[in-house]
C-alpha cells in the first residue's frame, strides 16, 4: 500500500500517533517518527525495524521552525524524498475562559495549529518538487462541536480546518492532496485521565455506544494517504462513532 513512500508522522511517540505510525509501516511506508525527545519513539522504531520496516527518530518541537527544517533535512538526506505528512502532535491545556491564562491559550495555538502551518509549508517544499503528495491534518471532533473548558484546544482544531481547505487548493496543482481526519472520543493517554462522570456523559452521547480506538484513526489517516484517495482534497473525516453528524 505504501511500498517506497517515507511519511513524516508528528507526535509519534504515543496514542494515535504512534498508532499511525506502525499502522502505516506494516503497509509498507518508511516512517520518520517525530517527538520532542527521540527516546519517546526508541520503541515505535525498534518495533517497525523489527517487524521488517525502516524507520528513524527524529527530536523536534514543530513550534519552532528550525527545528522543523531540522527534520526536513534529516528525512531527505536519509531517504531522499517525503511522500506524506501527518500532522498529529497536539497538547491540551484545558481551563474555563476566566481562568485561561495566555500562556495556556499560546502554547496549546503553538503545538496544534502553528506546529502543523510550519511542517505543512516546509515539507510542501518538497513534495510539491516531486509532483506528489499527502498530508492528512488531525483535527478533533470538539472543533467541530466546541467543548467547555477547551476554548484553546477547540480554536487550534478548528484552525486547522481551514487551512485544510486552503492549502488544498494551493496545492493541488502540484499533485499534492491536503485532508483532515477529526476523531471523536478516542482511548488514548489524553483522555484515560477524564473523570468517570465525563466518560460516561461522552459515551451516552455516542450513538454506536463505544469509545474509538487508536487504530480506528489510524485507518482513516492511510486511506487519505493513500493513493486510493487520490481525488480528494479539503476533505474532513469524521471518525467519531455518530457522536458529531
């Protein structure tokens, strides 16, 4: 499915990242795992390299635009191409407006939305060269629904949305699709330490009675990059259970 295409994956050390990540190797992609500390994918690569796969750790913050021209340079001197994206890294700093301090509102706005304008330009670079690409944003159901307590993290994925659509119209000229994928309520470490009370509200509300699972997403993300999706751009993929129609 993915046999000689090298894909960039952010926030790879955990949950759907790290989900994404194998989930596409064992199709055959080559995977440039990104993390703030590279230790945190030491794991993900070994099991890839050990299941047969090729895949690198590389350290960056994507809010910080050397160090995503870091991993740009890194992936094309050790592969010599990047074929797909997937902007996954992404932070909570949840509070009630009132208490919402700036710093909370900037850094979650940094990671989420600015990290993922940064790799998006700086690989587009590259894939536009090549005539070839996908990128796949990962987005949240609460960006499209809103959630208290979450007006940062709500504002980052919804942001994203529309740069989804915009980019994919920059872009698809040069062959380069641009889609998002917006999960609901999946088990991940972000959402295990929710109060039992708000599990059970978020479930109530889901009309397949179920939580999703990392590789629910993780689905989802291959079919937009592959070359099956070819014809679609500007697209948002709900992946929620019913929870948001």
């Amino acid at each position: 499915m993915f046999k000689e295409r090298v894909a960039v994956i952010t926030g790879a050390s955990r949950g759907i990242g790290h989900c994404v990540a194998a989930y596409m190797a064992e199709r055959g992609a080559t995977i440039v795992a990104v993390s703030r500390n590279a230790a945190d994918t030491a794991a993900l690569v070994d099991q890839i390299e050990n299941a047969g796969g090729q895949a690198i750790s590389v350290a960056a913050d994507v809010s910080v635009g050397a160090d995503v021209d870091g991993v740009v340079k890194t992936a094309i001197d050790t592969f010599g191409r990047i074929d797909i994206l997937v902007n996954n890294a992404g932070i909570t700093r949840d509070a009630l407006l009132p208490r919402l301090k700036d710093d909370m509102w900037d850094e979650v706005i940094n990671i989420n939305l600015k990290g993922a304008f940064l790799c998006t330009r700086a690989i587009s670079r590259v894939m536009t060269k090549q005539r070839y690409g996908r990128i796949v944003n990962i987005t949240s159901v609460v960006g499209q629904m809103g959630n208290a307590g979450q007006a940062n993290y709500c504002a980052s994925k919804a942001g994203l949305v529309g740069m989804t659509r915009s980019n994919a119209i920059e872009l698809g000229r040069r062959n380069v699709t641009v889609n998002a994928v917006a999960p609901g309520f999946i088990e991940t470490d972000m959402t295990a330490g929710l109060p039992e009370k708000v599990r059970e509200d978020m479930l109530a509300r889901i009309p397949l009675g179920v939580f999703g699972q990392p590789a629910d997403v993780a689905a989802a993300v291959a079919f937009l990059a592959s070359e099956e999706a070819g014809y679609i751009t500007g697209h948002e993929l709900s992946v929620n259970g019913g929870m948001h129609m």
